[in-house]
C-alpha cells in the first residue's frame, strides 16, 4: 500500500496537557505524580541528631498511563514507583540523548519542500539540533563533561548522522507528506483511566487510512520479541480510535540501528485486547499505591536502571513512601 499523505487527521489533536513539544525534546508523556499535598518524614535536623518532622513532597496517585510507564510496570513494579511515585532523577544517557537528537532531526527536516529532503540536508540538521538539544535540556551537556576535546563527542554525532542517512534506505521523506508530526495524544477510557503519548509521525493516505509510525534508534528486536515492541504502537492505535473512531490501518516501527522496518496492521480485536490489558495493568497499579507494596522484578534490564542504589535487589532501601497507605482494608490516612 501506498500513502501519500495530503491531508491531516482533525480531531487526533493534543489533548489539554499540551500539544507542541519544542522541536528536539520529547516531553514527558509519562503520567504525572503532582505533588499536591506533604506527608511528614523523620530527618535529622541539627548538631544534635535530633529527629524532627519535617514536610516532604507527597504524590498522588498517577491517574493517565503513557507506552512508556505501562512498560515499566510491566519490567519492574519497583522501578514503575522510582520514575513515576518518587520522581527519582535519572541520568541522561549517550544512547536515549542521540534517540531524541535523531527524532529531532527527522522532524525538522519535513520542514523542507519534499525535493530538498536529502541525506545531506538531514546530516545538516545534527549541529544544530544539538545546539537546540543543549539549549532546551542543559543536563545533557553532562554527558560530554569530561571530553574536552571533543573526540567521543564527535563520534556521537557521527552516529547520529550515520543513523539519520540509514533512514533514507528505509523510507523515501521526499515521497511523504506526513499528517502529523510528533503528535501529543490523550483520550480518557471510560473507567477514567487517561492513556496518553507522542506519536512520532502520522501519515493519512488518500483514501483516508491512516498509517501510524514510530522512529527508534536501537536494533530491531528478535521476531520472538516483536509483540512487546508492537505494544507501544498497539496503545497509539487504541488512542487514535478511541479519539478519531477510526482503527489505524497500518502500525510501522522503523528501526535505523538496525535497518529494519516492523509492521502490523491491527484489527479491532486486537485493540480491545490491549485496553482489557492496560485496565489490568491498570488495576495492579492502583492497588500496589494502596498498599505501597511495589516489587522489584530483578531481569538483565536491571543492568541499564538508574536506581540500583535503591533497590533492595541491590541492597539497597527505598526512600520513604510518599503515599498513605492502606493496609489489610484499614485506611490508614483516615483518623
Ligand atoms: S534494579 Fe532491577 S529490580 Fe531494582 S528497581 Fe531497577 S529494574 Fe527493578
């Protein structure tokens, strides 16, 4: 199938959590842990060692799920609470900074009129995306901290140009004139539970069927492993015909480390079957906020999370649970 993409999807538009995100950063779409009240903890105030209450930031329960988070649920309970209950900070790294560098830059450059849309116009944008990068997200100057001269700096960026020319192996820019780019979306189930994402690119064909793609930088995953990746672009399907009434014709995963592309076209089961999976998901969520009860599932992934030093697995301790808790029925927030 062909899309040539002419017109736009009205209506799968930002949600009232914001549209545009600025060019070269993906805003979080992970669901927010507001603080909106304080629990008292015990610190150390003082010479004296004192034990003195003092104010922390509490949160409330999250109420929206983004691929991402729902992702993390599924790894790592624990690690679902570190990101979204603690807001523990995490550590920019090389290879997600070069996947938002990438993405920006293959947004930019349907800027320009399609017969400009080369490999070197696309190199072209990397400095400058960067520099757009540095400006929007100052912490990721850190990464090169200690490269004065600029050497592994320069390497990165290499790769990055490297991952952006593979681009052109897998799809022609100057033959699509995409509908949507970087699309912020959110619908809200009928249980109340908000689902919400980016969507790299949506293309509407003539015809009007609509093709769904989403850009990663890494390798394409085992064809064992395909239905974990196809998670993500079955959730943005499910928003887009919750908002627009319409199943996305095809789901497209380009994967430029690799040099692959992924697809699935979805049916109407396959999108109830992912919202009976996201309420469950759903489900166990809420009640693990209830009972603060959020467990580690120790995999190889743990290799790549940023808390260790918290995790139990790791011989290390949480920190205090910023959330009442209610245990065996008994609410404990409630005098
Ligand atoms: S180290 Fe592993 S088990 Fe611990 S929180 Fe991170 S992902 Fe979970």
């Amino acid at each position: 199938m062909v899309f040539r993409m002419e017109t736009s999807i009205e209506g799968v538009a930002a949600g009232p959590g914001g549209p545009a995100t600025p060019a070269g950063t993906r805003a979080p779409a992970e669901p927010t842990a507001t603080a909106v009240a304080t629990a008292t903890a015990t610190a150390t105030a003082g010479d004296e060692g004192a034990e003195t209450p003092v104010p922390v930031p509490a949160a409330k329960a999250p109420s929206s799920l983004s691929p991402s988070r729902a992702g993390d649920f599924m790894q790592c309970p624990l690690l679902y609470r570190f990101r979204v209950i603690d807001r523990l900070p995490q550590k920019p790294s090389e290879a997600a900074t070069r996947g938002t560098l990438v993405h920006a830059v293959l947004e930019r450059l349907f800027d320009a009129p399609a017969a400009e849309r080369t490999p070197p116009r696309a190199k072209a944008l990397v400095p400058g995306q960067w520099d757009r990068l540095r400006e929007t997200r100052p912490e990721v100057e850190e990464l090169f901290a200690d490269d004065p001269e600029g050497e592994r700096l320069a390497r990165w960026l290499s790769e990055a140009e490297r991952l952006v020319e593979r681009w052109f192996t897998l799809e022609d820019p100057s033959r699509l004139e995409p509908a949507e780019r970087e699309l912020f979306v959110e619908t809200e189930l009928e249980s109340g539970l908000r689902l919400r994402g980016i969507i790299d690119r949506v293309d509407v064909a003539p015809t009007g069927e609509v093709r769904i793609v989403d850009y990663k930088t890494g390798k394409a995953p085992r064809p064992e492993y395909s239905e974990g990746a196809l998670f993500q672009m079955k959730f943005y399907a499910l928003v887009v015909w919750r908002l627009k009434k319409v199943v996305p014709r095809r789901l497209q995963l380009v994967y430029l480390g690799s040099g692959d592309v992924l697809t699935y076209d979805p049916v109407v089961a396959d999108l109830e079957r992912v919202e009976r999976k996201l309420l469950a998901l759903w489900e166990a969520i809420r009640l693990a906020t209830e009972t603060g009860q959020w467990r580690p599932r120790p995999t190889k992934l743990c290799g790549w999370c940023d808390h260790q030093a918290h995790c139990p697995e790791f011989g290390g301790t949480p920190p205090p649970y910023p959330l009442p808790v209610t245990v065996a029925g008994l609410d404990t927030t409630r005098p």
